[in-house]
C-alpha cells in the first residue's frame, strides 16, 4: 500500500542535491585543496588513486548535484565507497563508529537508493527524458 506524500518527490530530490553537494566538497579538497585540503592545503598527486576519488567524488558529485547521468553516477560512486569503506576503516574495526567510517557507509547507501530510484524531480535527467 502506498502512502506517499506529495512533498515524497522534493524529498527525494532534495536529498539527491545536498548529498551530491556535500560529495562533491570532498573531492575539492583533494584535488584542490579547498576548505584545508588533506592537511594544510595539500593535493592529491596526479593520477594517484586518491587523485582518482577525489575526481570522483568533485565530478561525479556535481552530476549527483544536478541530477545528470544520476543511475551510473551513483552505481560508480557506491562502489568507490564500498571500496573506501573496506579498504581505508573496516581494518581499523567492525563497527563504523569507532573507525571513522559513517560517512562512508551512508553516502554508500544513499548512492544505491539514487542508483535504483533514479534523480526524481528536479534534475537534469527528468528533463531531458522531458518528464
């Protein structure tokens, strides 16, 4: 049975665009060294595998953002962040609480959410699709 609201649709949508935002800053940090960079400032190097999230994250956050591409984007950027998850604080733990890994976990499980349920209203892709 469905219950669904009409504010369900700007939800979803708001949703898509603060997350794809807040993603998106993660990866300015790395390749630019915006908002303190990974330190002091400091980049990723050129191509590294950290060069590699962070333009991820920078790009593929921006078409989060705007809601283009959204179903690939976001199956790409679950699995970077399964992939951050496991390789970067499941060794220091089990429990995401107590190695750092929340932010992982949860812009993981959003992605998939965006991945199965698309951009929604308010994104490119509705309107290209001219919905």
């Amino acid at each position: 049975m469905s219950t669904k609201s009409g504010f369900d649709s700007y939800a979803h949508a708001l949703l898509r665009i603060v997350a794809g935002f807040t993603f998106s800053l993660h990866g300015f940090q790395k390749l630019f060294g915006f908002f303190g960079g990974m330190g002091h400032g400091a980049r990723a190097h050129f191509f590294s595998e950290l060069w590699l999230a962070g333009a991820l994250e920078c790009f593929g956050g921006l078409l989060i953002l705007t809601g283009l591409f959204t179903r690939p984007v976001a199956f790409l950027l679950c699995g970077e962040m399964a992939v951050a998850y496991f390789r970067a604080h499941a060794p220091h733990g089990f429990w995401p609480i107590a190695n750092g890994g929340e932010l992982a976990v949860l812009y993981c499980f959003i992605f998939l959410f965006l991945m199965s349920a698309g951009a929604g209203q308010l994104s490119l892709d509705s309107t290209l699709s001219g919905k």
